[in-house]
C-alpha cells in the first residue's frame, strides 16, 4: 500500500512550520512519528497535498521539571517517555500507559504531541492528560496559546488544534505518590484498548478523576462515578455509574452493551488500584 | 527528491519519491531484499530495521523522514568474512526459525532490545513482551525466545 503523490517540506523551525501550514491551508498535514498518519494515509483514507514535517524541528523533545507539574515537548517518544526517570518518579501513570502503547517499534516512534493531536478516542494518552486536568500548549502564526484538557477534545478525530496550529507541549500536574490505576482490554498484547480506563488521585481536595479510552467519539471523564466518589459512594458502588451519561459506540470489537460493561468493570479494577 | 541515507555503513543517495517508504527504498532503490514486508499494515514486524539504532517497522517510515539517518538491515549485521552476529548465530544454534519470513524481523527487534536493555538482565517476560510486535506463524515463538535469551548472554555482546 502506497500513500497518495504529496508534496514533503522538512521543517527546520516553528515558524516555518506554522507559517508553511498557513500558506496551504487544509491541504497541508503535519507529520510527527507518523504512526498514525501514514497508516490512514496508505489506506488512502487521508489525502494531504503538503506534509510537514516537524520530526526534525529542534528542542522540542524533552521532559523539564516545571516546580508543580512536568512539561513534556510534543516531540518526545513513547518509548522516551516511559524510560524517562523524572516522569517514573513524578508521573508514574504516565510512564506506565506510555510503555504499553502498541509495541516497542511503535513507542520508538510514536509521539505524545501526535497522540493528543490526532484526537483518536482509542488513543491512551489523551485519556491521562483529561484525567491529569493537563494544558496544551498550541502555538500557531501569531504566537502561543495554552487550551485546557477538558477543551481540548472536540469530536472524533478533532481537537482543538487549528489547522495552522502546532502542539509544542504538554503540561501535567506532578503526581508523586497519589494513587492510580490503568486498565486496558486489548485482544493482543500490541493492539489498542477496546475499552481501556483511567483513575488517579489528584492533589489538593484528594478527589479522584476517572477517564475512558474507546468508549465512545471523544476521550471522556466518567464525571458520574467522580461525582458519586465525591458524594461518598463506595469504589465499587462509584464504578456502577462509569457509563451513566456517557456516549457509547458500537463496532466490530464490541457492541454498545458490551463497552458499556466494560467501562464499568474496567473502572471498577482502576479505582480498586488508585484508591488503595 | 534525493534521499541519502547511511544504509549498513555506506551512505547511498537515491532519488524517489516523496511517498516512498523507507522498506521500498530499502528493498527496491538499494535493492537490499532481506528486509521483508509480511503485513504492510504495522501489525507484524517482518519489516523491522534499526533507524539510529532503534527497532522500526519500516514500512510506516517514510525514506525522507530517514535521510541523514543511520539505518541498519539483517544484511548489515553480519562481519565482513561473513562470522554472524550473535543473534543470527542464536536463531541458528537455537532453530528460532522455520519458514524464516519474519526471521530478519525478528533478529533486528531483538538486537534493538539487547542495546536498549543497560544493566537489566532480561527475562523471559522480557523478551516476550518486548517481541509483541513482531508475528511468527510458524514456530509458536518458543525458539525465537530460546535464541534471544542465549543472545543476551553472548559475552561479546555488551552493545
Ligand atoms: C500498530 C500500532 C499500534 C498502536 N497502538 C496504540 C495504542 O495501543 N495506544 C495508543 O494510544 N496509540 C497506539 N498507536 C498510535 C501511536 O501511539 C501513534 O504514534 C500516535 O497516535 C500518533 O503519534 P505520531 O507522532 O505517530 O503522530 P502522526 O501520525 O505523525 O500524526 C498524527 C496526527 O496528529 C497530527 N500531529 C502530530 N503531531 C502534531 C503536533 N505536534 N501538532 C499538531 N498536529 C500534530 C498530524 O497532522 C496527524 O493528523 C498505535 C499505532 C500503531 C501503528
Ligand atoms: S510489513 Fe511492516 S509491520 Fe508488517
Ligand atoms: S518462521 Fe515462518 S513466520 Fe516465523
């Protein structure tokens, strides 16, 4: 399978990139690790004229030690994310998920900024930066940005991220040693969660956030069962509520029954491990 | 466009296209036909080499997105005289192949897992997780693990 004929720019810097992106509009695509994008794009599903690559753009792969929270550039790999020490003291849940994205070939290439961006609702990282309450920082033509998590997701395959608009970083809240809990079913080990769940303790008012990858078009918080949480309910009782108002779709790995079932139990072990 | 690419030690120009990807530039413009694509889809490894030293499918790489880089095949691995790296020399000793299609594959994931590994001794597990993505239809792995768990204690092999 081969992709369409396209043009391809190597970016040297933002401001080419962003400026390259405004020039051609919705013909033009970014590409990071390309593991997501190829694929869509030998399958002829997408169709850019321009790719721009931003793999090659400088200082934009790191992980800095922000005092609160950590600051992770777009660029940086799964697989650097996972071995990275500071995220395995400051952010140990999101080392875990990223270690257990697809398989080690995919995490050598795969980056944070192309999970979050593609908007894929199967993806696992975006569903620990909603639960995290992380910012993203967008940076476009006329400078930079900084959106909330929770305004980040807009629809299947669609964020926030404006088509001449670049994701340079990541920012999460450190963690330390606040509970948490990932759970992902997958048929096979490299594959994508069919429904996967995330729980964590969050600093300050000790209340616990609850996240669902694949359940439905975009990631989502199971605000229900938080809220029951917050109301007193048991983890168990709280875990019962994991679907309650919350968009759920069928396909060929699962019925809307099924997810729906799964969420639940899903969320069930995740707080059973963050809350111990 | 002209890509340059330092493929097993000796840098190669070629012109292809932009779409090319980099197992086509591999197997067809420097006409290296060890590396082999089994399910072009990013599922099975069969396509896996080293780009700077770390494991990828190389058939969701673009060749552009290799040039300046450093990409290593199963043709590379070998010693000039021919003395087998001490993966191939495992698969061999340890019958870690049958029909040998996701062979290259498989050795170029495990040379990838012996470099990144540091000071961790690797288990079994280890190596089991670690080759999750790569698929062998025939020898139900068992092998393939054998022959990757002997590598790791070559003694030359302190990567
Ligand atoms: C076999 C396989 C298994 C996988 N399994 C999993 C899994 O289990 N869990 C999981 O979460 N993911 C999985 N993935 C996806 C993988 O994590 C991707 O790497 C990731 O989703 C996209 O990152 P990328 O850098 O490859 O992005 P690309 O493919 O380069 O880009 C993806 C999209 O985001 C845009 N984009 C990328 N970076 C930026 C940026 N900085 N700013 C603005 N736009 C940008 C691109 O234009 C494109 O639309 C799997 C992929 C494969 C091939
Ligand atoms: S051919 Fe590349 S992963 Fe199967
Ligand atoms: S030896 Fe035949 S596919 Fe592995």
């Amino acid at each position: 399978m081969i992709p369409a004929s396209f043009d391809y720019v190597r970016a040297d810097s933002l401001d080419q990139a962003t400026g390259l992106l405004e020039r051609h509009g919705d013909g033009a695509k970014v590409l990071a690790g390309g593991h997501s994008l190829l694929p869509l794009m030998k399958l002829r599903l997408a169709v850019p004229e321009v790719l721009v690559d931003i793999g090659r753009i400088p200082g934009l792969s790191y992980v800095r030690d922000g005092g609160d929270h950590l600051a992770v550039g777009a660029l940086t790999t799964h697989d650097e994310i996972a071995r990275s020490p500071l995220v395995g003291s400051q952010l140990p849940l999101l080392a875990h998920v990223a270690g257990q994205i697809g398989d080690p070939q995919v995490r050598h290439r795969g980056t944070i900024g192309g999970s979050l961006a593609h908007g894929d609702p199967a993806s696992d990282l975006p569903a620990v930066v909603l639960a995290l309450r992380g910012t993203l920082v967008l940076r476009g033509p006329g400078g930079s940005r900084e959106v909330d998590s929770e305004a980040f997701h807009l629809g299947f395959l669609e964020t926030a991220v404006a088509p001449d608009e670049i994701l340079t970083e990541i920012r999460l809240p450190k963690m330390g040693e606040l509970g948490w809990g990932f759970e992902k079913l997958t048929k096979r080990a490299q594959d994508w969660a069919i429904v996967g769940a995330v729980a964590a303790r969050l600093d300050g008012d000790g209340s616990t956030a609850i996240a669902l990858i694949n359940v439905g078009p975009v990631p989502a918080r199971a605000l229900a069962a938080e809220a029951a949480l917050e109301a007193g309910s048991s983890p168990a009782e709280a875990a019962a509520r994991a679907d309650d108002g919350i968009e759920v779709s069928g396909d060929l790995n699962a019925s809307e029954a099924f997810r729906r079932h799964l969420t639940r139990v899903l969320v069930g072990r995740a707080l059973e491990k963050a809350l111990v | 466009m002209e890509v340059t690419i330092t493929l097993n030690g000796t840098e190669c120009t070629h012109d292809v296209e932009p779409r090319t990807l980099l197992v086509y530039y591999i197997r067809e413009a420097a006409g290296l036909k060890g590396t082999n694509i089994g399910c072009d889809t990013t599922s099975c490894g069969a396509c896996t080499v080293l780009l700077d030293g770390r494991s990828v499918k190389s058939c969701t790489v673009l060749a552009a997105q290799a040039e300046g880089r450093t990409v290593t095949t199963i043709e590379g691995l070998a010693e000039a005289d021919g003395t087998m790296h001490p993966v191939q020399r495992a698969f061999q000793e340890h019958h870690g192949l049958q029909c040998g299609y996701c062979t290259p594959g498989m050795v170029m994931a495990i040379v990838s897992m012996l470099a990144e590994r540091g000071d961790h001794v690797l288990t079994e597990a280890d190596v089991r997780l670690g080759l999750e993505g790569n698929l062998c239809r025939c020898t139900g792995y068992h092998n393939i693990v054998e022959a990757a768990l002997a590598a790791a204690r070559a003694p030359e092999l302190r990567l």
